[in-house]
C-alpha cells in the first residue's frame, strides 16, 4: 500500500470510503464533555472516558434537550475525515444515559421549557366529552395499546380510532413520535384528540417523554392531546405539556370517553324527567283553564251582584213612590169622578168627591176651599 | 367514516339535541302542543342513543406510522 503514491484529497476520500464500509454507524457511550453550540446551528463535543476522547459533529435538531458537560450519554454517529478539520463523527442521534444523566437532562429542559411557558395551566384545554375520531400514537404491539383499546371498547362505541404504530423508546422513538403527532395534525379530517402513550419502564425507557422533540411536538400539537405513560412517580414531560393527563393506558381510555352503563343510566333518567315535564305541562294547561274559568265566574258573579244591587236601590225608590205607603201615613187619594184632585181649581163647591184611603172609600161632598198662602208655608 | 347506527347525526349531536328539549322544558309556561310533540321527538333521540350505545363499535384504523 506504501507504494502507490496518494494525494492527501485522495487519502481522505480512500479511508472515509474504508470507514463508510466498515463503521456506517457506531454507538459510544461516555462523558460528555466540550460541548457547545455555534450560530444556533451546529454542535460540537467530545465522548470521552479515562483514556481517551473522541470528537462529534451535528446539528441541534438531533439534541434530545439542553445537555451539560459531564453527563453521560450514548452517542450514534458516523466515523469520517473531513478534509480539512480532521477526524470528527457525523452524530445521527444522542441521548443521556443512565439515571443519573436522564434525570439531570429532563430537569434542565425542565427549567428551560417552564421558562418559555410550555407546560403553563393556561395553555391546557379540554377535551371533547363524547370523541368520534381519536388520533392513537403508540406500539402497536404491546400491553399499553391492548389496555387502552379493552377499557375503550368496554366504555363505549361508535369511536374511530386512528391508530399510528410507533416506537416508544430507543433512539428511533423521538423522531417517530413526533412524526406520528405532526401527521396527525396535517389530516384534513382532523381527529379530536391525539392520545400519547405507553407503559411503565425504566427511566431509558422513558427517555423518549422527555425529548426536546417530542415533548415540544405535543406542545404544539393543534389536535387536544391526552399523555399517559405509565409512571408512577415523576411525570414526564411530555405529560406535563399535554393537555391532560393520565396515570395509566387504561386511565386514559377512562378520561377519554364516557361510560355505557352510566350514560344508559342518565337516559333513562332523563326519560322520567322527560314524563314528569309532560305531566306538569298538561297539570299546567289544566290549571290554567280552570284558572280562566274561575276568573270568569268571578267576573259574571260581580256583574250578577252589581245589578243586583242596583236593582234593590231601584226597589226601595220605587217604594217610596209607592201610593200606599202615602195611605198608611194618613194622606188620601182625592177623585173627582175618575180623575184625581191634585188642585182646588178642580173642585166646585158641592161638588162629589170620593176619598180613598188605605182601607176604604169616603164620599164626601166639598163645602168650602180656599188656597194655601204662601206666608205660612214658608214660615214652616 | 366510522358506521353510525344513529343515521347521519353522531352521538354528540342527538345528546345535544335532547338537552335543547330538556332545557326547554325547564323554561317556564309551556305550551301543551309543542310540549307533546317535544317530548315525542325526545323520546326517539333517547331510543336513538340507547340504540347507539348498544350496539355500535369502535373502529381501530392503522395509518402508516
């Protein structure tokens, strides 16, 4: 090999071609160290353990959140010489390892995403109580989606679930959970909720709920989303930037759609509700008719009694004109003939008159007259 | 589209439409014609529902992950 001659261009494109076939991806896990970020963009830092340390070169879209020298994390990368800047890594992903290193790295995104307001209250909102058309991001294969789907059939019907199958850990679960939200969201036929979820594991396990990617993926998801992973202790973060929620597959399937029993229970209620507003309904038009009747025969009744009264009045006036009440009291009714003598003009001396009082007739014949005065009629 | 047994309307919708009637109910002086016919069209969302609730199923539909 000594002896063909290599320009340095060629060396380099030579052993990146050895290395491209012999290493297209090795994964180092060690101490994280040197690192830094240039122009927002790129990323820079060195894997090291006692002896020796080894560079790596990507971009910040691959950061699974903010990181610190001194964690350790597990590193997959391609092994190139650049041509100019030496030997370096293409880093394909990176995540913390260990529970030392994935508890440090979730409180610094922690503090860095509260700060942005990400998990604020404000931002949660509430999801549809009776959900046609669910979005489902988790795999396919395992406990979590067989819980979930039994407690969803056993609560209720008539849901479409959108099932996208997904890692929900190792290093392909960020980027496929967040590619399965953001597909969800695109749908022309959006859903009504987006459900996350998995179950229990180690904190490896559940590193993927607290990447960067994902945990800003079901921040930004217009789609309500529901998170549960089944955790005991901490929530992760991805939990904590959901809209709600849930402490289990299971729970969630309980929180996201009523109960068949319960709400057959609640129709059968409204159904009695239902009659009862019949049967006062009709109670009502009843009464008011009888009310109206009443008013009625109150409004003749005082009418009846109004002319009643007027007719009494009436009656005792008549009374009063009445000619023999005047008899009882000692006056007489004087005819001459048939015609009465209300006038001494009427009368001639000698003259048959018959006088009627209040038993009997007198005939009397007139033997003098002579006109009241008008003196003693006024001195009365 | 998911099979809905209730015809065009979702679950949603006819609970929607019964607590409209229910509501109306509670509102006060009610006339007994519009009341019967009311509770005619209630009772058929309710047997709807109930229809609907027992016998529909959930639909599990993989997308391309």
């Amino acid at each position: 090999m000594q002896d063909v001659i290599l320009t340095p261009s060629d060396f380099v494109a030579l052993l990146n071609q050895t290395l491209e076939f012999a290493y297209p991806a090795v994964s180092i896990e060690g101490e994280l160290s040197n690192f830094r970020i240039s122009k927002n963009r790129w990323v820079y830092f060195d894997l090291k353990d006692e002896q020796a340390s080894v560079p790596f070169f990507g971009t910040v879209y691959m950061l699974p959140g903010p990181l610190q020298d001194g964690l350790m994390v597990r590193a997959v990368g391609s092994p190139r010489l650049h041509a100019r800047f030496g030997f370096t890594l293409n880093l394909q992903s990176l995540v913390p390892v260990g529970e030392g290193a994935l508890k440090k790295a979730a409180e610094l995104l922690r503090a860095k995403l509260t700060a942005e307001g990400l998990f604020a209250p404000e931002r949660k909102r509430f999801l549809p109580p009776i959900p046609e058309r669910v979005g489902l991001v988790t795999a396919a294969n395992s406990a979590a989606y067989a819980d979930f789907v039994k407690i969803l059939n056993e609560r209720w019907s008539g849901v479409e679930v959108l099932l996208s199958d997904v890692y929900v850990q190792g290093d392909q679960a960020p980027g496929q959970i967040v590619e399965a939200i953001e597909m969800l969201n695109r749908l022309s036929n959006l859903p009504e909720v987006i459900v996350i979820t998995r179950g229990g594991g180690s904190a490896e396990d559940l590193a993927a709920f607290n990447d960067e990617r994902v945990v800003r993926a079901v921040a930004a998801s217009r789609v309500p989303t529901l998170v549960a992973v089944g955790h005991e202790v901490d929530f992760s973060l991805a939990e904590l930037a959901a809209d709600v929620r849930a402490s289990t597959p299971s729970n969630a399937a309980q929180l996201l759609v009523p109960d068949r029993a319960a709400e057959l229970a609640h129709l059968d209620a409204k159904r009695q509700t239902l009659k009862r507003d019949l049967a006062s309904a009709y109670d009502g038009a009843v009464m008011e008719l009888v009310n109206r009747r009443d008013a009625l025969v109150s409004q003749i009744t005082n009418v009846l009694n109004a002319q009643s009264q007027q007719l009494q009045s009436l009656r005792r006036l008549i009374k009063l004109f009445d000619p023999q009440a005047a008899l009882k009291r000692g006056y007489a009714i004087i005819r001459k003939g048939s015609k009465i003598v209300s006038s001494i003009d009427q009368v001639k001396i000698g003259d048959h008159l018959n006088l009627q009082v209040q038993d009997g007739t007198i005939s009397a014949k007139a033997l003098t007259k002579s006109p009241k005065l008008r003196a003693e009629s006024s001195r009365l | 589209m998911a099979k809905k047994p209730t015809g065009s309307k979702t679950y949603a919708q006819l609970s929607a439409e019964l607590s409209e009637i229910m509501d109306w109910f509670e509102g006060g002086e009610v006339d007994l014609d519009e009341a019967l016919a009311k509770y005619q069209q209630a009772a058929k969302l309710i047997e709807q529902m109930e229809k609907h609730l027992k016998t529909a199923a959930n639909k599990i539909k993989k997308l391309n992950a």
